[in-house]
C-alpha cells in the first residue's frame, strides 16, 4: 500500500507566514498542510493522531520569544525535530480601491502588530485590533468587503484574498525573520549523523537556592559547549519560579552533552530534553551568516557598506542603467514652469542624449517668497514630457505625506540637500520601491551622507543612488565647493553609485563642463546637470542654468571621454 503524504498542521489560515515555513520545510517532500485557529489546537489535533506533526513558530527576530509556543512544549512534553526560519516581511493591506484616510480598523496577529509597532504610531486614528492570525484578518476584509479596515499580512495572503497592498515592508527592521519548529507528540530521537550541524533544545528549572542558574550554566562552560539561547517562561503552577530554555550546538546523544545534562539534572532535579535537530542553514536571504561564509560579508556592517556588499550595486530604470560601470546623465530644468517649457526643455536633453529627465515639482526654496512649483500639475507635466522623449525622469519629494504621490508620477525620487536629514522623510522613501537619488546636505559631511543612505536602505530600499553636490565652505566665488575627493571616498566606502551635480557645485554655467568632465575622471557614476531651453526666462536657478549650445558643448566633451557605449 502506497504510503500517504505526511499531515503537518500550522496556526493560521491558507497564506499564513507558518504556511510559507512549511512550504519552504516540505519542498522536497510530499505533505499536507493542514490549517487550524490556534497553535493549541494543533497540539490537540496531533495528540489525537488527526495530523502526524505539527509547525508553530517559536522566536522572531524583532519581538524575541512566542511565548505560548514554549508553553505548549513543556505543558505537552512534545519533541522539537526539526526547524526552518524565513525571512518576514508584512503589508498593510486593503480592499482593493480604499484609500489610507479610510482606514479606522487594523486587525492583525499581535506578533506581526508588535513587528510593525513604530509604522502603527504613525496611524493614531485606526484602531489596532488583535487577530488569530495575520492571513485570516485578511481573509475577513475579503469576506466582509470591509472598507474601513485594513490588515497586517504577507504577500501570500494578498494574492490569495485578492487585496491590495497599500504599503509594503511595515515591520520596523528590514531583517525581520521568524523561526519556526516542527514538533511532535511522540518522543522521536533522531541518530546523529554528520549531514548537518545539530542542535538540542533543553528546559530545566533550578532548585530555590542562591546561585543555582549560575552553576547550571557552569557546567555548559565546563565540558566547552556552545549554548546559542536562554530563555526562561514562568513556572504556571508555581508562582515566581521559571523554566529555563537553553539551546545548545551539538547532538544530545554525543559524550560530552549526555554528561553535562546528567549533572545538570543531577543538580536540579528536572531537565527535560525537547529535542535534537539539525540546525536550519539555508541559501541566500534565509541565513545571513550562511552567506557571510561563503562571500565573506560582515553581517553586523552598515547597509551601506562594501564589507556588507561587496558588489556594486546596480539600479535599472526604463532601460538605463545607474552604477556599475556607465556614466549616466541627468539633465532638464531645475523646475517645471509649464507645458511648452518642460517639452523644450527635454526635447534639448533628449537630443544631446542624456539618459533621464530632471524637472522640480515641489521645490524648496531658500525664501517663501521665491517660485515654489507647480506642485501635482508639474508632476504631470514632467511626465508627460518623459513620456513623450522616452526618458524616465527624476523629481523632488520634500515631505513625507508627498512621497506616494510623487512615486506615482516619478521613476526617481530625489532628496534635495536642505532634506538630507529629514529623517521621517527618509523613512519614508525607504519604504517606497522606486529607486532615491539622496543628494549631500551642503553642511554634512560624507559620513552623514552615508548615515541618511542608511536610513533608507534600513526600510528596505536598497535601491539608493548619492550626490555630491557642493558643500559651504568660506569660498563665495562659486555658489558651493565641490567636494571632489569625496567621490574616490565614498566609491571606497559603499558599493551605492555616486553622482556629482555641477550646477548647483559651480553655480556658474562656464564651470558646470570642466566640473563635469572632472567627475568623469575621478570616478563618478553619472552627473545631473540644469538644463532649459531659454535659461535667462527660468524662475528658479536662471544663472546656472545651461543653454542647448552649452550643454550640446558638456556632452560632446563627456563623449570624447569614451563615457558612452
Ligand atoms: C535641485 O536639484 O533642484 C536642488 C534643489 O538641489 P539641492 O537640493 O542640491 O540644492
Ligand atoms: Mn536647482
């Protein structure tokens, strides 16, 4: 008789994260996931054979230990045989068509609303309301049509409930990771074998004497193990003494932990064994350290970094590519004025063969008084324009609330210089997927300019491109100083492209070329360049800004640099 596939069950419902574990436990083996409300109900459904094993989660990365699950294994006696840890990244989701000013109701796992604690407090009018489960408070937006609530829940169950996702990547660290255990009611004992490292799950509790944790902890010292966690749940039936978890590297049947737990139970009267296991290393996004190993990256160095990756990163937007080799341009108005100016404008830039289209919708000027944009109408204009020339193009966000409406017009976002450490701002575009051009406060220094990439790529952007473009200095000839060295610095500093912007550097058109062609040579990746087709009639920046003649002159000299393909 052919032998049927195991039944695992997990807590949640059809696109819960415990489903996504399992999926990722069992791709190589047959197994039906079978799904239930509560994690106790899965131990009761396994104690009653109705499922062979089942799959909860145990720690995450963000709000430590699921406490009920530890629960559940000492009250149960259950074996932990095997566990997984995936990566956990949640949405705010909706009926399709509501908007955020709808919302008045969050429903979500506690866990999962515990991951997204700093995202919540930005939302003081919605009500959070606690769930059984992440997949299942989605599924009850969908069943019910709800319009006035949102959920907090993984991809799976957006596909699989049909909502859409207003938001994504709210967990408050980008490296959320929940770990989870496969668990049985049997006393399963797995031989030691030399596949996979091993690791043993203990809970033992100390006798009410000064001291005691200590010497326990003693004897993990004496025989030289490796104990990787300690945790301690309290002991239900009597108040103020603790059940002390530990996890330790190794296999419970080997010589050197089979004599430790004897003293140590020995000592205490209890240790209990939850479990031998072969501790979970996966490729790629699964296990940082994994990946560390092999490529040598340091997972504790900023985001930013080359010891945290080594490669240069590489951005595609429309078909043009940003670091990595090219030399790309960013050209057009600093602001858009109107319909027949920004298509003069890019009709210039695109004729000279610059790659991206410039233009400020929302521009921050230095008095109130000064041309501040055209706000929405300029987003439009610029991307009508874009459309027109085939260029992607790149446009100032100045304030958090703004950010989904410029990604809606805009294929780059760009931070301007007075914004370099509006850190809201930051956090915000970081959360957003289109690529960031962020460029140099004129009073920060590189490690700064890092510093804010960092809050950036930390949301999960990693799509961030720097700009140096001029920082104050004593020198009042040019409008800033261009801090050339901090090119070669940066590029030994981060894998990020690194971009120099002449005009606002120089502040003087005759400059902006020989300032370019310097960026070139010393390494940069590209440069944005003020473009308008009649620059004495532009309302922001009309001294800098170059003519058709002057910028035909920059390219054709970045040309003869060989920049080009
Ligand atoms: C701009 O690019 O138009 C601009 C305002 O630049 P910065 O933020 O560098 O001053
Ligand atoms: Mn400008």
């Amino acid at each position: 008789m052919e032998k049927s596939s195991l039944k695992v069950g997990y807590q949640g419902e059809k696109g819960a994260y415990s489903e996504t574990a399992l999926h990722e436990l069992f791709k190589e083996t047959a197994a039906e996931a079978v799904p239930f409300r509560t994690s106790y109900e899965v131990v009761d459904a396994m104690k009653k054979g109705r499922i062979d094993v089942g799959l909860l989660p145990i720690d995450n990365s963000i709000v430590g230990n699921i406490t009920h699950t530890y629960d559940l294994l000492v009250e149960n006696r259950l074996t932990i045989t095997r566990e997984i840890i995936i990566p956990i990244h949640h949405n705010l989701l909706v009926f399709p068509g509501v908007q955020s000013d709808q919302i008045r109701k969050i429903y979500s796992h506690p866990a999962a609303i515990a991951q997204c604690e700093v995202f919540l407090r930005g939302l003081p009018l919605a009500e959070i309301i606690p769930t059984y489960d992440t997949a299942g408070s989605a599924k009850m937006i969908a069943d019910k049509k709800l319009t006035d609530t949102a959920a907090i829940a993984g991809d799976r169950a957006a596909e699989l409930y049909g909502l859409e996702k207003l938001k994504q990547q709210i967990e408050d660290y980008p490296h959320n990771q929940t770990r989870f255990v496969l668990i049985s009611s049997e006393n399963i004992s797995y031989k030691q074998d030399d596949l996979a490292p091993w690791k043993t799950t203990i809970v033992f509790n100390t006798l009410d004497q000064p001291g005691m944790l200590y010497k326990c902890l003693g004897v993990i010292e004496k025989y030289n193990l490796n104990m990787t966690m300690l945790t301690s749940r309290p002991h239900k039936t009597e108040p103020w003494k603790f059940n002390f978890f530990a996890e330790i590297d190794g296999h419970a049947e080997s010589e050197t932990l089979k004599k430790a737990f004897e003293e140590i139970r020995g000592m205490t009267g209890f240790l209990h064994l939850l479990g031998s296991y072969h501790r979970y290393e996966a490729q790629g996004l699964y296990s940082l350290e994994a990946a560390a190993g092999e490529k040598r990256i340091n997972v504790t160095a900023p985001l930013y970094s080359l010891e945290r990756h080594p490669d240069a990163t590489v951005i595609r937007v429309d078909g043009v590519q940003i670091g990595g080799g090219t030399f790309t341009v960013i050209a057009g108005p600093c602001s858009v004025e109107g319909r027949h100016q920004m298509i003069e404008s890019a009709k210039i830039s695109k004729e000279q063969q610059a790659h991206i289209l410039r233009g400020g919708a929302f521009k921050p000027r230095t008095s109130p008084y000064s041309f501040q944009g055209l706000g929405e109408e300029g987003l439009k204009l610029l991307k009508e324009a874009g459309r027109q020339y085939n260029m992607p193009v790149i446009t100032e966000v100045i304030a958090p609330e703004d950010v989904e409406l410029v990604a809606s017009y805009s294929d780059i976002l760009q931070i301007g210089a007075r914004n370099m450490q509006n850190f809201v701002l930051l956090q915000e575009v970081g959360r957003c997927k289109k690529p960031v051009f962020l460029k140099r406060g004129m009073m920060a220094t590189v490690k700064e300019l890092l510093l804010s990439a960092e809050y950036i790529l930390a949301k999960g952007n990693a799509d961030v491109i720097l700009c140096e473009r001029g920082i104050r200095t004593f020198e009042t000839a040019t409008r800033n100083t261009l801090d050339i060295s901090a090119i070669p610095l940066l590029k030994e500093k981060t894998h990020l492209p690194v971009f120099v912007d002449p005009s606002h550097a120089t502040g003087i058109p005759s400059l902006i070329e020989p300032v370019a062609k310097a960026a070139a040579a010393i390494g940069a990746d590209g440069i944005m360049v003020e473009v308008h087709f009649n620059p004495a009639a532009a309302l922001s920046d009309a001294d800098q800004a170059l003519s058709e003649k002057q910028f035909a002159s920059l390219m054709a000299s970045l040309k003869k640099m060989q920049l080009f393909m």
